[in-house]
C-alpha cells in the first residue's frame, strides 16, 4: 500500500503525508525532550538558585534578584508557573540537578569545564572577578600586593578559578576558600581584620559595598567569565533549546540589557542628600504636600514631620515617582500594599500619602507590644523598607546574640547580618539587604530632626519679628546649617 502510494500519489496522499509527519515528529519531540513535556504536563519550573542579592532573595515587593527576574520570565516564556528552592553554594546546586530534584540552576554559575551530567546555557552576562581589600591595609595596586594577605574567595566559584590561574605565575600566592560562604560573608571578615582581602565579582561589590565601608576595590583579575544557567543532561535538549531561544529573543529585545543595567549598571546607594539639597526641596516641593502630610498625621498619631521625612526619602515628594521593580508615587507604594490600604491611585499624591501612613500605621501595629517608643517607630519604619518578615528575622537574631530583640539598637546591630548565610540561615525569610533599612531609618530621623529645627527656628524668628509671614516667607527664610546627628 505504501509503495503504491509513493509511486502513484494523488490529492488525497498529501494530507496523509502531513499526518504522518507530524507524528513522527512530534514522536521524535518527546521522545528526544522527556523533561519539557514532564514540566509543561506538571505546569511548573522547578529552580534550584541561591539566596543572594545577584540572584534570588526576599525584597520590600517579595521574591527578587536578577536571575529571579529572568527565572520568571522564561517560565512565562514555556507557560507555566515558577518553583524556587535554595542551595548552600555552587557545588550544591549542581548536585541537586544531577540527583533530578530540579529542572534548571541558576545560581551566579561561571561557565568553566562542564561537570559531568550537566549542560551550561549560553552566556547571560559577564562576570569579571575584583580584587577587594581592607581600607586601612596599603593600597593594594597589583596581583603581587597579595603575596602574604590572608585573601579569601568562596569555594567553586569563578573567582577561586581566576586566583588558581594566577597562582600559576605567583607561585607564593595563597589564599582561604570555603563553599559555605557568600560575597557578604567575605566582605564581613575583612572589616573585621579576620581576612585582608578577597576576590568576588565586579557587580557583587556594588551591590553590597555600601554596607562594608571599610572595604575599598583593588583591581580586576583575569579576564571576565560569562553567568550561565545549568540544566540536567540526558533528558534531551528541548528545555536548553528553549532556555537559549528565550535568552537571546530577550538579547535581540534589548530586554537583557535593560534588566543588567538596573540590577547592576550603578552602585546602589542610599547616602542620604546634603542638607542644603534637602533644604532646597523643603522650600520648593514640600510646601504642595504639607497640608495632606498633616491630615495623615492627624489620623493616624505621627508627627506630620515624621511622615514627610518618611515621604523625602521614598521619592524626594515627587508624586510620579516610579522605581525599575514597579513602586510608585510620592510614598513609594507597591501595588500589593495600595491595595491593602485602599489606593486606586499611587501617582494621586494625596492618595499616597494617606496610604502610606496607614500602612505605616499598620506596620507599627503588628509589631509586639514588649516594644516601646521611640524603638516602635523605627522599627515600623524599618519594616515599612524592608519587609516586616525580616524584621521579625533580625530580632530573632538581636536575641540569640544577647541583645534585646525589642531595643531598636539591638535590632539595627541585627539587621545587617541579614546578608550573612550564618545568620539568615537561622531565620524564616531568609536573606535580605539587611544594612539597606539600618540606613533608610537614619536618613529618615535626619530629615526629620531637620524639619523640627527649621520649625522651630522660623517660630522663633516669627516671635522676635512679632509680625506673621506670607506662605512664600515660610519657606525662604534661613539657608540652614542643620545639626549633625
């Protein structure tokens, strides 16, 4: 029958050609890619990453990092849903795919000589390896400057492969490593003179040096690596086929580099404003909002002063204000928390700022009552940056060091050790950018100590004039020099 047909075709031979074909191919699919169909019949990608701010970690708006944001949107891409479970270190990572417990890594993963039963996926990013050391130490210029520092380097990674390289032309180089260890780990151990340098990437640093002042940059070492993802061999080649043709639609979109750009274009610091900046803005911009700053205050119980720090740091009162991750307005609403407290829209400016404070309020609300003021406030104000969840983190941690967990002292000492595995690891939600609120919180008692001076020093002009000022007056009448807290 089949020969008659090859020789003699007619109209009705096509369709059935068509037919055969297609299952034949579709045949071939599956049976060549078992682990795609296997997560599209479950509907979800299981991810096996690290709990790190270059990778995955909890933020102010939930899960975060930049390869969580790629994570998410390639299982968009293949129309399912997203599960994310964490290892300790790279070596881990890659054994849990080889035992089959996960479909992918991703997990800051150099590509280097594939380990056996694993695929690497095209490169995503270039990941350039940084000499960094202790500030007080003298400078150290060159690959030499580190014969005879304690330098440290985590485990497996590719920093650890570019000091072995240049081991092998600096005989007398040696240096610590550990697999249980993470960038923030190392940077803690060099202000506290337990390492004198260490070797991380280039993008790593900026992330985290604004928490470890006394960590400077030396040099960068070797040549840049490239950030992959890793996948299971012998399944097939179809979730790396997609993995790739994902990668590069999002490269060919300029996607990729926009999310590179806002994950690690710029060091992201939170240095509060020079005084006579925030004087300025107090004049110009504060005046719009001061009304529905003191109304909020009004329903809620704090100082209206407080709540227009609180808005200052947030956006610099700028009503439009939208970060890359999606909070908007001038009280920096998620759109999660508009929500919650009943926002329809975050860029209405009186709608922020009542939101926002009470959220605020809510916040302060939940936390314990063991807690007194002025602590509660700033420990609201913490959590309002950071997430409750890991505030109720570092006060745990605050306890088992021998602090008090309800003494914000306590809890601010706590909250950077968020950044450290030894630490986070004792907690429910896990790692989080623990000095970002220590200083969020600082710069907020700033401006408001400012704001009360002024207050105070226009009261007492308007006393000793004996006469009320224009609106226009309120606001133009010292260039302050404010109090260093």
């Amino acid at each position: 029958m089949y020969k008659v047909i090859a020789q003699h075709p007619r109209w009705w031979t096509i369709p059935l050609l068509i037919v055969l074909l297609t299952l034949v191919t579709d045949s071939t699919r599956k049976g060549a890619d078992p682990l795609l169909d296997e997560i599209r019949s479950r509907d979800f990608l299981q991810v096996v990453t690290r709990d790190t701010p270059a990778t995955y970690y909890q933020g102010r708006q939930g899960p975060t990092g930049f390869e969580f944001e790629l994570l998410r949107r390639f299982a968009d891409h293949l129309g399912v849903s997203l599960a994310i479970d964490t290892a300790d270190g790279i070596d881990s990572v890659l054994t849990t795919l080889r035992q089959g417990d996960a479909d992918m890594g991703a997990a800051a993963l150099p590509m280097g000589p594939l380990p056996p039963g694993v695929h690497y996926s095209r490169p995503i990013l270039d990941l350039q390896p940084l000499v960094v050391y202790r500030r007080d130490l003298p400078v150290v210029r060159e690959p030499e400057d580190l014969i005879g520092l304690k330098v440290g380097a985590i485990g497996g990674s590719g920093p650890r492969a570019a000091l072995l390289e240049l081991q092998s032309d600096l005989p007398k180089l040696g240096w610590q490593e550990s697999v249980d260890l993470e960038v923030a780990d190392l940077l803690h151990m060099i202000e506290r003179q337990e390492l004198d340098a260490a070797v991380i990437y280039q993008h790593q640093f900026k992330l985290n040096r604004l928490f470890y002042p006394g960590v400077e940059d030396a040099f960068t070492l070797g040549k840049p690596m490239s950030l992959v993802w890793a996948l299971p061999s012998g399944n097939g080649l179809g979730l790396l086929q997609e993995a790739n043709r994902f990668l590069d639609e999002l490269r060919d979109q300029g996607v990729l580099d926009a999310l590179i750009e806002r994950y690690f274009g710029h060091d992201d610091y939170l240095e509060y404003v020079g005084a006579r900046l925030f004087i300025r803005h107090a004049q110009k911009r504060l005046p719009q909002y001061e009304s529905a700053f003191k109304e909020a205050a009004r329903k809620t119980g704090f100082d209206w002063k407080l709540l227009a720090a609180l808005g200052y740091q947030e956006s610099h009162w700028k009503p439009k204000a939208t970060s890359p991750t999606g909070v908007r307005g001038l009280m920096m609403l998620t759109e999660s928390t508009a929500k919650q407290v009943g926002v329809a829209n975050r860029l209405d400016p009186l709608q922020s700022i009542d939101g926002g404070a009470r959220y605020l309020l809510s916040v302060k609300k939940r936390l314990q009552p063991q807690i007194k003021e002025p602590d509660r406030t700033w420990m609201a104000l913490a959590a309002y940056n950071v997430g409750l969840g890991h505030v109720f983190d570092a006060q745990k941690i605050a306890e088992i060091r021998g602090g008090d967990p309800y003494r914000w002292e306590n809890v601010r000492e706590a909250l950077p050790l968020l950044q450290q595995k030894q630490w986070y690891s004792k907690g429910r939600y896990g790692y989080a950018r623990g000095g970002e609120p220590v200083i969020y919180v600082r710069n907020i008692r700033r401006y408001f100590e400012i704001l009360n001076y002024v207050n105070r020093s226009q009261q007492e002009f308007y006393q000793l004039n004996r006469r009320a000022p224009s609106d226009v007056e309120k606001h133009q009448l010292f260039d302050i020099v404010p109090p260093v807290l």
